[in-house]
C-alpha cells in the first residue's frame, strides 16, 4: 500500500500516524462545521468515515443523550476511534467497520448523519447519498463537512484514491437522492452542504 492510500483507507504504522496528523489538520474545519449542525439531544447520530473518532467526541460532549455510531472502512480507524471514545464504548458510543455505499442501518432510523472530510473518498457517492437518506428519520439531517486543500496543488494526482467535488456538485447529488432544504456554508477552503429528509 503507497502512503497516499492511506488518506483514504489508514492502515499499520503510517495510517495510524495518519489518523492522528488529520485530526489536527482538520480540527478548524471541525470546530467551524460543528457551531452549525444541530446535535440532537436525543435519538442517534452516525458519523461516516469517522477516522479516528474525535468528532464522536467533540459531539459527544454537545449532546446530553444521544447515542453515537462510527462507521469505517478502515480497521485502523474502527481501533483508534474506540480507543478515543472509550470512555461512552458500549453505552453511547458504537464504532463499527463498514462502508458507507451499505449501511446496516433499518430505514427511518437516524437522527443525523455527518460526514467530515471523507466524501472525497467513497467509491460510489451518489449510491452512499441513497443509502443515507433511506437512512434518516423524517426531519432527518446529512452534514458534508470538507476541505479543498491548497487549490494550487492537483489533488487527484498527488492522491489518487481521491475524487474532489465543489460544494455545489454536493448539494446536487443530495438534490438527486432526494434531499429538501439543502444549504451551503463557506469559509476560506472549507465548505459545509446540509439537506434534510422531508
């Protein structure tokens, strides 16, 4: 596996050492991202692609008592995401290896589903934007929360597992999947796009 692989799907030494350096790079766009989503007091909030699970955490702490799944592909990820949240593992928290194209959530079942910086990643986007709207609960609400990067460097060179997308090819997959109410915030490289399911 080459080290770029790993922005995608972190695994042994460099992913965990990977995980933990995206963390502090992404902290800005977390903590902006987070000061407009709703955490549900109550009910349940998925958060996909979770890496090492310090969002979880970060919402954890905004929330009084909603439970909280992690879901990833990376087994690394799932390991470093319980180990953060170890403290609400197996009473609030759940973290669990899956992708985002299947989910093994019941319809109507989720509360919020968040996605930082990941979309770049999934294999089949508009399937993934399907299966969480199928997802939600009515009312329901999906988060996008990413970062461009420097806009001078060609990312999907420098890391070819990556499909970069502007904010506005987001809102209209969640246009296509069926989303309502679908909004677009931005600061400098950073972009958040939330719809909900009406």
């Amino acid at each position: 596996m080459s080290f770029t692989d790993n922005f995608g799907n972190p695994k042994g030494l460099l992913g965990r050492m990977m995980l933990v350096s995206m963390d502090r790079e992404h902290l800005p766009m977390a903590q902006w991202a987070l000061k407009q989503i709703r955490i549900p007091d109550n009910g349940t909030v998925a958060d996909l692609g979770c890496g090492g699970g310090y969002n979880i955490k970060r919402m954890l702490d905004m929330s009084t008592k909603a439970n909280f799944i992690g879901l990833d592909i990376s087994e690394e990820s799932v390991k470093k995401a319980q180990k953060v949240n170890k403290e609400e593992l197996g009473k609030r928290v759940k973290i669990i290896k899956c992708s985002a194209e299947k989910l093994p959530f019941e319809d109507n079942s989720i509360d919020l589903i968040t996605a930082f910086e990941t979309v770049f990643f999934w294999k089949n986007t508009e399937r993934a934007f399907v299966e969480i709207f199928r997802s939600l609960v009515k009312g329901g609400c999906f988060a996008v929360i990413n970062n461009y990067g420097d806009p001078n460097l060609d990312w999907e060179k420098k890391v070819p597992c990556m499909t970069r997308y502007t904010a506005e090819q987001i809102a209209e997959m969640f246009k296509t999947a069926g989303f309502a109410d679908i909004s677009i915030s931005k600061k400098e490289n950073m972009f958040l796009v939330m719809g909900y399911k009406r």
